[in-house]
C-alpha cells in the first residue's frame, strides 16, 4: 500500500482522538510516524494508533479530560470558542472511531506490544532467573 | 495529581530507562526501547505518548523544545521524582529476582523441579 494512502489513514486516525490528547501529541505521533515508517512498518503503526484510539475513548479517566481544561469548539459565527467542562463523547465520534479502528484491524492484524514469537518482558526475566538457577546447580561439584 | 509508583508497567519502565542516561525525543524513546530490550519489547506512538502524558501528570517527566533542523523539537527530561520512581522499581525487581534465585535454588534440591 504507498505510503501516502497509509499516511492518510494513519492522519485520519490521529484526528478521531479525542482532542485534548489530539492537541498536545498528535503533531508529534505524525512526527514519529514518518520516522518510524521504515523501521516499524506501517502495519504496526496503524495497529498501534488503532489501539490508542480505543485507549483514549474508553480508558481515558475523568482527571484526564480535568487535565486537558476547557474544550475548543468551532462555532458557526466566531470561528472557535472555549467551552467549559471537560470534553464528551458523542455517538457519532464514536461511531466514526469504532468504524475506521475495525477497518483499520482488518487492514492491518495488529502483532501487538510485544514482537511476535517472542517473551514478554516479565516472562523473560522469569526464564533468565530459572536459567541462572540451574546453572548455579550445575556447576557445583 | 495521579501518583505512578512500582510496580510499574513495562512501558513506563522502558521509558523512565531509556529517559534515565540522556534527554530524548518520542522516536528517540522508541528506538531506545527497542535496543535496551534487545528487539524484545516495542513502544508505539500511541502507547508512548499516553504514557509520556501520565508521566508529566505525575512530573516523573518533563518535556522541553529545542530546535532541531530549523523545527522545534519535543524532548523529554527525566526528573528527579521519576528517578526516584525508576530506583524503587528496580530495587523491587532486584528483589524479585534474588527471591527467585533462591526459591529455584531450594527447589532444585529438593527435587521439585523436573525437567518436561
């Protein structure tokens, strides 16, 4: 898929974020997407997006929508305007969002947080901490 | 203000490491993930930035611009609570580890263990 369709879906991802975290780090995520291209794959980026998106929606707590202070809204005379409290989501917003997330999973299977085949970071240790042990074990006379 | 203290997440530790010896950038961060973890463990931009922004709620980090190409630039600075954080955190995975030493230790010996 070029780069420029991926760039886009990954772009339209970005501006379904609710817009607090939209504002503070979605010029950075587009930043590092562009860095990132190569060395991540675009398949794991937009899975990775796909997923922050959920994330932001349904795990966002209300201190962070408190953090984020007032929401900016566009109106239809004065352009846009601070409007108090913190921001909502509305059906559309997230029907939008749950739309282009399952089209983005099916585009793309998402491999996860953790390089396929692999350990997880605890499991890891785990196996180093038995390794280490049967070693010692084995080594005594 | 939320308060982060161990056990910490993978990412957040990843995070407070690869941000414990220099100052660094969100892809910088990643990249720096990627190595400490041996291509083990992956960061996203999603899932790094959420936690960059718990973290500076918590002002574990700090973040800063600076020029860099003729663009401005976020990086990020670890500060001294998020040193003190990522110190206590790996103390307790010292701990674990050590009581995981032993307890496989005992367990050898006395023959719990098989090998599958």
């Amino acid at each position: 898929m070029p780069q420029l369709i991926v760039r886009k879906l990954y772009r339209a991802l970005l501006r379904l974020h609710p817009e607090c975290f939209r504002a503070s780090f979605a010029p950075e995520m587009m930043r590092v997407f562009d860095e990132a291209w190569i060395e991540y794959g675009a398949a794991w980026l937009l899975g990775d997006a796909a997923l922050s998106l959920l994330r932001q929606w349904c795990l966002r707590s209300p201190e962070d929508a408190q953090l984020a202070g007032p929401d900016a809204r566009f109106g239809l005379l004065a352009g846009s305007y601070p409007v108090g409290g913190p921001p909502h989501l509305t059906m559309a917003k997230l029907s939008a969002a749950l739309l282009l997330t399952l089209t983005s999973f099916l585009l793309f299977p998402y491999p996860g947080a953790y390089v396929p085949g692999r350990m997880a970071g605890r499991a890891h240790v785990q196996r180093g901490v038995r390794y280490v042990a049967q070693r010692n074990l084995s080594e005594r006379p | 203000m939320k308060t982060i203290a161990p056990p910490l997440s993978n990412a957040v530790t990843y995070i407070l490491l690869a941000l414990a010896e220099r100052d660094l950038h969100g892809y910088g961060i990643m990249q720096e993930t990627t190595r400490l973890s041996g291509g083990e463990y992956k960061i996203g931009p999603g899932l790094l930035y959420d936690n960059l922004r718990a973290l500076m709620a918590a002002t574990l980090v700090e973040e800063s611009e600076v020029e860099d190409g003729g663009e401005a630039r976020r990086i990020y600075h670890l500060t001294q609570a998020g040193a003190a954080v990522l110190d206590d955190e790996l103390k307790r995975l010292a701990e674990v580890v050590k009581a995981g030493r032993s307890r496989l230790a005992a367990g050898q010996t006395t023959g719990r263990t098989r090998e599958v």
